[in-house]
C-alpha cells in the first residue's frame, strides 16, 4: 500500500523565493514527512507536488484543472493509495466540485487522511461525508471574502489616486509612482517621433541597440507589439484607468508626458487605416519614393545578376512589374531600371551636399508651445464643458460619466498644448560631418527627409546600353525653410 504525500502552492511567488527561504511546498513537504515518519509510516511513500490555484477555472471548460489532484484521486480510486498526508485539508479541496470529486473517490474504501492543521478523518459514513462538505464550503467562503477583501483595497487604493500595485510599468520606478529617468526620456523620445510619422518597427530597433528591454520579472527585446502597449499606457499621462475606463481621480504621479500628445499618438496608433503587421519596412532609402518617367513608383526588386552570380536588387517600375492591362500584357514602355544601392548613394550624395551648401542640418521635430492655441483651447473646453452638462441635463450621460467628462477636460487645461513642427537648424558643420550625420539617422527618417527636400526621377535606358547615374537621374532639391 502506498502513502501519498500532497503539497500545492497557488502561484509560482509562493514557491520561487529570492530572500533563501524554503518555497512552500519545500516547507510542506518538510513538515509532511516529519509526520510520516513520526507515525512511522514504513511504506511506499508517492509525492504528489503542484504549483496550480485551486479556483481559477478554465476559461473553455469551466472547471479547475489539477493534473497531480487528478492522480490522487484515480490511485484511491484503484485501491493503490491508503493513506494521505498534507499540510491542510484546503491544499486538497478548495472547490466544491473538487470536494464531490474526492469525497467520490474515497466512498467506500478505508482511505485515512492525516492533515498537519486540520487532523485526521476518514470519509466512510454520511456523517463524514456531510463533514467534508463543510470543511469545502469554509475554504470556498475563505476564498471569496479574500476577493472581496483585495477588490476593497485595490478601489481604496484608487480613490486615492495610487497604483493599483503589481509589477512596475515601463518608464516608472517599483511603485509605479516615481519616473525611471532613462526609460521616461525613451518614452518622450518615441512619442515625438511617432507624432513626427516614425513608425513602431524603427524605434523598437532603436531601443534594443540601446539596451533598453521590457519591465517585469523576464525583460525581453521590444518588438512593434510591446512597444505600443507601453506607447498607448493611460499611465504616461497621468491617466488612471478603473474597470477599463479613464477614472476621473486625479493618481498621485507625475506625468512623462501631455495629455495633448498622448491623446494625439493614440488617435495616430489607432487609425483604422494604419497598416500593421502587412509586410516587412521598407530596407531601401528610395523605394515607392523614386518615380520612372512614365510615371510609376521606383520598387526594389530582387532580381538581375552580376558578373559573380550574386542577386543585385534593383528598382523597377511599378507598372513595368505589377500593374498589367486587362490583356494581361506589361503597361507600355520604356521603364526604368537600376541598381538600388547605387542610386541610394548617388541621391545621398546630392542630397547631404546641397544641405551643407544651404549651410543647414537636416530636419529635426519639435513641440512649439503657443499661447494663441492655449487660449482658443480653453474656450474650446469650456463650450465642451457646457455641451456635456446639456447632455446630462437631458438624460442623454449618466452623473458619473459627466463626472469623469469633465474631469478629464479639467487635466487637460494643467497642460499646455504643443505642436510638432519639421525645424531646420543652422549647421556650421563639415561636409564629413554631414555625411556621418546622415549615416547614422534611421532609415525612416532619412525618407522623410527624401520625401520633403526631393523629387527623385529615372530615366529608362535602351536594353544592353550602359547610361550614367549623372545622365538619367532627374533630381530637384529645395531644402525646407
């Protein structure tokens, strides 16, 4: 006959400890086998051991999972097991249903359970059995009042404007109430570049040459998806959410950044129309930018061969490779075609040399305060607040979802408003500079620059003639004041 030793622990905190304490089921079953050997239990002993809730129920199914509980029960239920050692009965059962499916297993057979805290019983006679069910029911009751308990103190710790608790979130210290000065300037770094048309996939690169990687137990690189839930976080607003709306309360932390801007890059992020996960970003500085003289965009294609038999890409025209008339032959000629990295250097050259002519650098973002805006801003919010008190006067919103309107119209007037404008700076800089400078900006942002200071136009060329770049590319240049 086999003893069966059975120890759970809700959650893997309670077992993986960082302070040298023993994790739970590392004490139960300590204690557990002082008592096997202190009943000098001589037998076959099975160790049934499980980091799993005993109340959090499958989303499909509905029932709590335990694959070890399982076990236990399916070796009583052959006779293999007679005997069960555990720390507390609610270790065991915790459920009702998980209390039916034990008390069923037990019935009629001469199963003894020895618990450290609750004693020892057996389940063999209605009595027992009516017991056991109350036993079930207590730890279900402790349960629910210690959700009731931790739902009173996380709306506690709401009204007055506190973290919710949990892990901290990127951009904040543990507590979630003082910045992390690094992660905080990423932050505001990413938001202006989003408002100035960057997209998720570049910064994401961006932070993971930094350094930077995700807040939690298990920091990870950033991929566009993570970094537009940090991005998109009510938080870095000075923003709380309450069951999933913006709550009214004002928290006790500063925010990274404005409402205005955080507003302004949550429409942006969330514009239907923005494509996301819809092929790779563009590698090339002059694809769908560049145009053929029919008047097709310029797409990289990799396709053509050197004399070493290696891929040479090369921008094609659109409508030579994609756009076909209904009789299924190419749109009428001729079209462009030429290796994409020489024209990318050759119109990077013109480009990076006409800046350092104008004795300029190149565009940078940046939020111009006005005061003009601040004032048409707050008569725009005050007609807004007027407009919201009609609607409640009518029925149309509830008093709360007035309250929390005018709440977040109040936030908004502690900020000021800024706008992002495309500044171009004076630069007394060299040439090589220049050049180094224009290495290093991400690839996006030197086709921003492309499309606002450029027009790019190739010639096609006869089959079989070699034609210079200087020959048959068509470029006009106008630095932006």
């Amino acid at each position: 006959m086999v003893t069966a030793i059975y120890c759970r622990a809700s959650s893997a905190k309670q077992q993986v400890r960082e302070d040298g304490v023993k994790g739970s089921i590392d004490q139960q079953l300590a204690l557990c086998f002082e008592r096997a050997e202190a009943l000098g239990i001589s037998d076959e002993v099975l160790v049934l051991a499980e980091v799993k809730s005993a109340t959090k129920k499958d989303k499909k199914t509905g029932r709590v999972h335990r694959a070890k509980f399982d076990e236990l029960c399916a070796g009583i239920t052959s006779g293999a097991i007679t005997h069960v050692i555990a720390y507390d009965s609610d270790r065991i059962m915790r459920d009702p249903h998980d209390g039916e499916t034990f008390i069923d297993a037990c019935d009629g057979r001469n199963v003894h359970i020895d618990t450290l805290q609750s004693g020892k019983y057996k389940i063999a006679t209605p009595d027992d059995r009516l017991m056991t069910r109350m036993v079930v029911a207590m730890n279900a009751r402790e349960i629910e009042k210690l959700r009731e308990r931790t739902k009173r103190g996380l709306a506690a710790r709401a009204d007055a404007g506190l973290p919710h608790g949990g892990p901290r979130s990127f951009g904040f210290q543990a507590g979630n109430i003082h910045h992390d000065a690094v992660e905080a300037d990423a932050i505001r770094s990413a938001t202006r570049q989003v408002l100035a048309g960057s997209s998720l996939r570049s910064i994401a690169i961006e932070w993971n040459k930094a350094g930077l990687r995700t807040a939690g137990a298990a920091p990870r690189s950033w991929t566009p998806g993570t970094l537009r839930g940090v991005l998109l976080n009510p938080r870095n607003a000075g923003l709380m959410t309450r069951d999933g709306s913006i709550s009214a309360v004002k928290p006790q932390w500063e925010p990274i950044i404005t409402y205005e801007d955080w507003s302004s890059m949550h429409a942006i992020l969330n514009e239907p129309s923005r494509k996301t996960n819809v092929g790779a970003p563009p590698r090339w500085l002059l694809s769908n930018i560049a145009h053929c003289a029919c008047g097709g965009r310029l797409r990289v294609k990799g396709s053509g061969c050197n004399r070493s038999k290696t891929t040479c890409p090369r921008y094609e025209c659109s409508r030579y490779t994609h756009e076909y008339p209904a009789d299924g032959h190419r749109a009428p000629g001729p079209h462009s075609s030429t290796r994409a990295e020489a024209l990318d250097e050759f119109v990077s050259g013109k480009l990076v040399r006409a800046y350092h002519e104008a004795g300029v650098g190149f565009p940078q973002p940046r939020a111009v305060f006005n005061a003009e805006s601040l004032t048409e801003r707050r008569a725009e919010i005050q007609n807004k607040r007027e407009e919201l008190k009609s609607l409640w006067r009518t029925s149309v919103i509830t008093a709360d979802e007035l309250t929390v309107e005018l709440a977040m119209l109040d936030r908004r007037l502690e900020q000021e408003p800024a706008t992002m404008i495309h500044e171009t700076p004076e630069r007394n800089a060299t040439l090589d500079e220049l050049f180094t400078e224009w290495s290093e900006l991400p690839l996006d942002q030197r086709r921003q620059i492309v499309k606002d200071s450029a027009s790019v136009k190739v010639l096609a060329t006869g089959r079989g003639r070699r034609v210079a770049l200087k020959d048959r590319v068509i470029l006009e240049i106008q630095i932006p004041q």
